[in-house]
C-alpha cells in the first residue's frame, strides 16, 4: 500500500531521495526514525494481521525515506526481520543473532547501506549483569530487554557515529534503573562521537527514567530531540489531524556527544490509519527526525 499524499511531500520536503543525497556533497542531514510496530503475536481486534501491517510500515518508510531506524517488538517469528527489512529500501539489519539459539530481534536497527558503513556492532542487557545475554533482574517480571547498537562511518563526510536502539521494559522500577545503565554505556562512545539512541521507553517525559536521561549527571546529559526541533507537527492522511500530547509520548529520540552541536530541522509523529476500517499501524506512533551535527 503506498499512499503519500501530496501534503506530506511538501510537509516532508526535507526528506530527500538517494539520488539527490548521493549528489549532495560533504556531510548532510539525516533522517533518523524509531518505531515500536506492535509483535505480530501481539495484535487485537483492534489492529490489522501482521501481514497486511508489513505494507503499511512500507508506506510509513516511504514516506519519510530514512537514513538510520531503530524497531522494536520484532519476533523471530516468520523472520520478521527480513519481512521488514524488505519494505525498506537499500537497508542492512544489525540485531542479536547468536549462532546456537534463537534471535531476538526486539531491538533492531536497519541502516542505509548506500550512506553508512558499519565498523563495528554489538549489544548489552538491561539488567544487573548487562553482559549476560537474555539477562533480567530489574523487575520481578521483566522480560529480557536490550540495547543493540552500532558504530557506523558516514561515507559522504566521513563522520563517525554510534546508533542505538531499546525497548524498556514496562514493568516499574525497571526504566529507571535501565536509564543509568544506557547512560554508563553511552559515555565512552558520546566522548569520542555523536552518538543518537532511539527506541520505546515506556517513559513519559515527566517519568524518573526521562529525567535521569536528560539530567546532567553521570558525565553527560542526553538531549531530547523533540525539545530541539526547529519545526514539529503531527503527520497524518486523516482530516482533521488528529491532536497528539507531547507530555504523554513514551518513543524518543535521544542525542548526545561531547562538544557536539545538534541541529534538528524536523520532527515528526506519524498518526496515518490504513485499510478499510482506518487503523493504525501499530500502538505506538513512528517519530521520524531530520538531524545534523556539527
């Protein structure tokens, strides 16, 4: 399904194709998105098969073209991965793929093979024994969460950066005791580069877990993107545009790095519905983000 209105093209503008990015010389902006897109185990009544929720995650990327997305609520399921993966265009995956058991692709990060080479790659558990893969123990009934990230070169500018994506899990006190955790790990990487971390918080910007992130403690401070954004509205084919509370979002878009200067041309929450009975894709609301760094 791919239905892109021409209000979003110029809503969107910003979001430019391969051809004439390829054609931009030096560094340049990039699109960067975070979407929980809701387990195909998970669905209701509510909400479409997974099947047909695939193409409108197709429509969503097409939409905005991004450069560096990070999902959440993959399965390993049908290959999930690759199902998503395919409604992408020019798209390598980097998630937890062990050789002797399951994946477990909750977190996901696909990146724009064309734009970004991939130096290095890894992953650590939200828990008290980060590198014990499949780990838990910040809630009784946690389930295993992790933070998949990726340490990529820019090819047009050379610029390195580190990318990460997480889901944390819902179950309280478990974010606020995951967000110390990202921040210890994202220290060493934000003193050398820029370094973005996206993903479903399950954390209102009035929540602890928030307020740790974006406080200047543990030798830096994360920036909110949304809080930076020189022009934010809600993108949406419904009419009217459906409202949406910035104090109630939980998915983010987390900037850091020591003596970096961030600039975020756009930001966006997708409110677009699909299929015969005008549904969302998912639970959550895609955050699409035009950014750079200097």
């Amino acid at each position: 399904m791919r239905r892109t209105a021409v209000a979003f093209a110029l809503l969107l503008s910003g979001c430019g194709s391969d051809e004439a990015l390829d054609k931009a010389p030096g560094p340049r902006p990039a699109t960067v998105m975070t979407f929980n897109v809701m387990c195909s185990i998970c669905g209701s009544s509510d909400f479409d098969p997974w099947e047909k929720r695939l193409a409108y995650f197709g429509d969503i990327f097409e939409r905005y073209d991004p450069d560096l997305v990070g999902i959440q609520e993959l399965t390993p399921i049908g290959d999930e991965v690759a199902q998503v993966q395919a409604e992408l265009s020019g798209h390598s995956a980097v998630y937890f793929a062990p050789e002797d058991a399951l994946p477990y692709p909750d977190a996901t990060i696909f990146y724009r093979t064309s734009r970004y080479e991939l130096l290095d790659s890894g992953e650590y558990w939200l828990s008290p024994t980060p590198d014990v893969a499949n780990s838990t123990g910040f809630s009784p009934p946690q389930l295993a969460r992790l933070v998949v990230w990726a340490h990529f070169e820019d090819k047009a500018g050379g610029r390195d950066l580190y990318f990460a994506t997480t889901h944390f899990d819902n179950n309280s006190p478990s974010q606020e005791k995951s967000a110390p955790l990202v921040k210890q790990r994202t220290l060493d990487w934000q003193a050398q580069y820029p370094a973005i971390v996206v993903g479903d918080f399950n954390s209102k910007p009035s929540s602890t877990a928030f307020q740790i992130l974006t406080s200047d403690s543990d030798g830096f401070a994360f920036v909110d993107s949304q809080s930076l954004a020189e022009e934010w509205s809600a993108v949406s084919n419904q009419d009217p545009t459906p409202s949406y509370d910035l104090t109630d979002r939980i998915d983010h878009i987390f900037l850091a790095g020591q003596d970096v200067s961030w600039t975020v041309k756009e930001w966006h929450p997708d409110l677009s519905v699909y299929g015969d009975k005008n549904r969302y894709p998912s639970d959550h609301f895609p955050i699409a983000a035009t950014l750079d760094f200097h």
